[in-house]
C-alpha cells in the first residue's frame, strides 16, 4: 500500500513539476520503478523528491469514490474503462482510476527516497522506496559509505573527493610503473643481445616460452632486435600464441614467415618484416608450430630454452 499509495503520488509529483507523464511502472520487492516520458536532470528528481516528501508531512487524505465514465472525471490519465470507475484521488493533488488499496492520507507513505535514474528508449525510469523501506535503503548507504570513509580515516562526506584523488594516484603510479617495466624490458632485450652468442652465420637467436606474451615481452624482442644480425622468438602457452621479431639485417622476413607457419597450424596472425604476431586455436598443437618455426629460424638447441627471468 505504501509503495502503490507513493507511486501515485510522484507521478502527479512529476507531471506537477517536470511535465513528464507516466508511462508504466513496476512495484518490487527490492525497488519500486516509475518510467516517465522525456529525460530528467539530477536536479529536477530533488525537487521532485522535496515536493513529494512535503505533501507526505502535510498527510492529505487519500480517498475512494466511484463516477461513471460518461462524467468529466478529470483523472491525471485518462481511462478506457467504462461504466462505474473507481477514484483513487490524494487531495489536491491527484485523481487516478485505480481498483488497488491504498493508504489512508499521505502521511501513511512515509518517507519517500528517490534513488537512480535510467535512460531507456527515451523514457526516464526512477527508481523509488517509501516508508520503512526507504529508511533501510538509507540505513545500508550509511553503512556503505561509513565503510568506505573508515578505510580513508576521513569524515563521510571528504570521501567523494578523496576516492577521486586516490584514483588519480593510482593512475599516476601505475604510468610510472608501466614505464620503469618497459625500461626493464628494453634492458633486459639488450643484456641478453650482448650474453648470446652469434651462430656461425653470425646471427644471434633466441627463444622464449612464457605463460602469456606480455607488453614487457615485446618490448624486450624490440630492444633484442635493435642489435644488428638477431631473430627472437617467443612461444606464449596461454593463449596460445607467437611472437617473432627480428632485425632487418637478419635474413628473415617475420610477417611472412610467421603468416605461412600459422596458416598450417589453422592459426591467424602476421605482421611487419621485423615484428610479427599471431595465435592458434586452443587445442591446436603449439608445439608442432614451435618445432616448424625453430626449424625455418635454424634455432639449435643451443640458443633455445633460455631461462625466463622472473616475472615482474
Ligand atoms: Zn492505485
């Protein structure tokens, strides 16, 4: 009744003040919705919210009263009904043909709490709770909020502000992070350029399993492969996947031999001549994929299976 008895009341609250009628609504056990036509505004639903909030303190009789549909009956929507119709009216305010119950004055609503607004299909829906409901969504915010202020040590209301400073911090530090890593990366490219020996044709490979084919990775193949005479390949497990990258000088066109290599293993992938891409199939045979391009990359077992440096 609470919640039947409100709704009634903020659509004519919100036909009073916003000129948005009501096209449906939905009474839930959780939240109860009112979809009106149009859009709102933030500061709009506060006035709404204000307004309906006063007529509740102001505790206007609700009544029933029966006209036949041939009368004016100066509903807020009109109705197909006809014969007897059944008024539910809130004084001064509203006029519904409703057969439902209802409180008795508006005071019996309770407080009335408008919570999120969604856009759909050019409809606005409120989301709204009366009487004891409203308290107990009000009660859970608190804790809610309380919780999140506790972890900041601040008073309540300093969180909004200091949850979007902490979120600049965390952008901040995570770009510095990002860029001491690729550093990292690019040094640990060039340290393990100068620690592999060149083959006899005076070209340096590697190759690398890892559990996934991270940034850091490609930029480590990229600072490998700034040296001159280098192939460097990396095998990824999960997903299962290649990267090749090589230097200019090195003899091997990477797109293209790594496009025809993936191509029989029903994979997908390609690149540049010097860095190239791609993965297969879950399932598919990583290893044979591995095995073929070792074999065209003339990787002995020499220079393969290099330990993985730990992660960073
Ligand atoms: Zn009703």
């Amino acid at each position: 009744m609470q919640q039947h008895t409100g709704q009634h009341l903020l659509s004519a609250v919100l036909l009073d003040l916003c000129d948005a009628p009501t096209v449906g609504f939905h009474l839930g056990a959780e939240a109860s919705t009112i979809d009106v036509a149009g859009a709102l505004e933030a500061g709009q639903i506060r006035e709404v919210e204000r307004r309906a909030n006063q007529i509740v303190f102001e505790n206007r009789p609700v009544m029933v009263s029966y006209q036949h549909s041939s009368e004016d009956l100066g509903l807020r929507k009109p109705t197909e009904r006809e014969g007897v119709i059944r008024i539910v009216s809130i004084q001064n305010l509203d006029r519904s043909a409703c057969g439902g119950t209802h409180v008795r004055a508006t005071g019996e609503i309770g407080p009335i709490l408008i919570r999120k607004l969604d856009r759909i299909r050019g409809n606005t829906r409120v989301e709204f709770l009366c009487g004891l409901r409203a308290l107990e969504r009000a009660r859970a915010d608190f804790q809610a909020l309380s919780a999140i202020a506790r972890s900041f040590s601040a008073p309540l209301d300093e969180t909004p502000a200091l949850v979007d400073s902490q979120r600049e911090k965390l952008l901040d530090s995570e770009r510095a992070r990002r860029k001491v890593a690729t550093e990292l990366a690019q040094a640990r490219g060039r340290e393990l350029y100068v620690n592999t020996s060149p083959g006899a044709d005076g070209v340096r490979r590697v190759e690398r399993r890892v559990e996934t084919l991270s940034d850091d990775l490609r930029a480590e193949a990229q600072s490998f492969t700034a040296g001159q005479k280098s192939i460097f390949l990396a095998i990824g497990e999960n997903p299962p996947s290649v990267l090749l990258a090589v230097s200019a000088d090195s003899g091997v066109k990477a797109g293209e031999l790594l496009k025809a290599a993936l191509t029989k293993a029903n994979g997908r992938g390609g690149g540049s001549a010097t860095m190239a891409q791609g993965s297969v199939p879950p399932g598919a045979s990583l290893d044979e994929l591995a095995k073929t391009l070792a074999s065209s990359l003339d990787l002995t077992p020499d220079t393969r299976h290099l330990p993985h440096p730990p992660d960073t």
